[in-house]
C-alpha cells in the first residue's frame, strides 16, 4: 500500500510522515470515552479498522462539520468493518454534551494531557490571527485490523475529508478481499 499524507508544507509533517508512517504499528493508547468507560487501541486488534480523528475542540465551526460527517457517513465505514474514534483535549462532560448535542453514535476521547495525540504527532505549534501556541493538529490516522498505519491526513481540511477516509477505508477491505 502507497503511503498517504496530504500536504507537505511544514518540517513537523515530514517529520511524523516518517515516524508514524505507513506499515507502522500504530502506538497503543487507553483513554476515556463518551460512551463510558475507556478505549483501548488493541480491544480492535484482530476485528475492526480504526479510523482515529484528532480535532481541536468540542462545539467549534469545524469540528462539529468533521463530527457530523462523520456521523452521516458511519454506515458506509462501519460495512467495511471499521469503527471511529473522535480525539481531543476535552474533558469527558465536554464530550458527552456534544455527542448528544450532535446525536455522535460513535465515542468521543479524552485526552486532557494531550500525550496520545503527541504520540501521534497531532500536537504542536499552530498559527492563528498572527498568534502561536500549542494545540492539536487536525489529523485523521487509519489503523488496520493489524494494528498498523495504512493511511495519515494532516493537517485535515474538513470538507470532503470523510469521503476521502471512506474511499481508503473501501480500498483497504477491497485488498483484504483480494
């Protein structure tokens, strides 16, 4: 499989294409979820693809468009085999209000001290109105059955984005298939 990272415009993206590249085992995780509970990466080791978003912020222009297309599209990735994870610095109430607000049937994470999303290469310097500060990195990771990266986007512009997930996530059921 040809690796996949959109958008080359900075040394942090070239950086984490090769440290989290395609092929690699994805690094584990255990955070706390919307849905109750925790998430850990390895309860799909075996069973589901994971798609595993990164987004700034709860109840924001765009994180709620990624959100809800994500939702409406869950049933074309969920046919695949493939489950979604929402992840960001947000507290667990945080999630829950918005998972209702939003009708989000998948689990939302929490990742207050923002170390799995480092791990992952979604946090860092951001540029906003002149100002820099640290914070996530919009970015969407797709982990196979084997626990490994088949596909990165980041930074993630958010429209057409879930169709482009939805699109790999079919090429990668096809190549199982095959």
């Amino acid at each position: 499989m040809r690796c996949f990272v959109s958008g080359h415009d900075d040394f942090r993206e070239i950086v984490m294409a090769v440290l989290l590249s395609i092929g690699k085992k994805a690094p584990a995780f255990t955070l706390p979820a919307s849905t109750g509970g925790k998430v850990k990466l390895s309860e799909f080791a075996g069973k589901k693809n994971v798609v595993l978003y990164f987004y700034p912020r709860d109840n924001t222009p765009g994180c709620t468009t990624e959100a809800c297309d994500f939702r409406d599209n869950l049933a074309r990735l969920q046919d695949q085999d493939t489950v979604v994870l929402g992840v960001s610095p947000d507290s667990i109430a945080s999630h829950e209000k918005f998972a209702a607000k939003y009708e989000l049937p998948f689990p939302l994470l929490s990742d207050e001290d923002h170390a799995v999303a480092e791990k992952y290469g979604a946090w860092g310097e951001k540029k906003n109105y002149g100002k820099t500060y640290e914070g996530i990195i919009r970015s969407t990771f797709l982990i196979g059955k084997d626990g490994k990266i088949k596909a990165i986007w980041s930074p993630v512009r958010v429209k057409g984005h879930v169709d482009e997930v939805a699109a790999k996530v079919a090429e990668l059921k096809q190549g199982e298939a095959e």
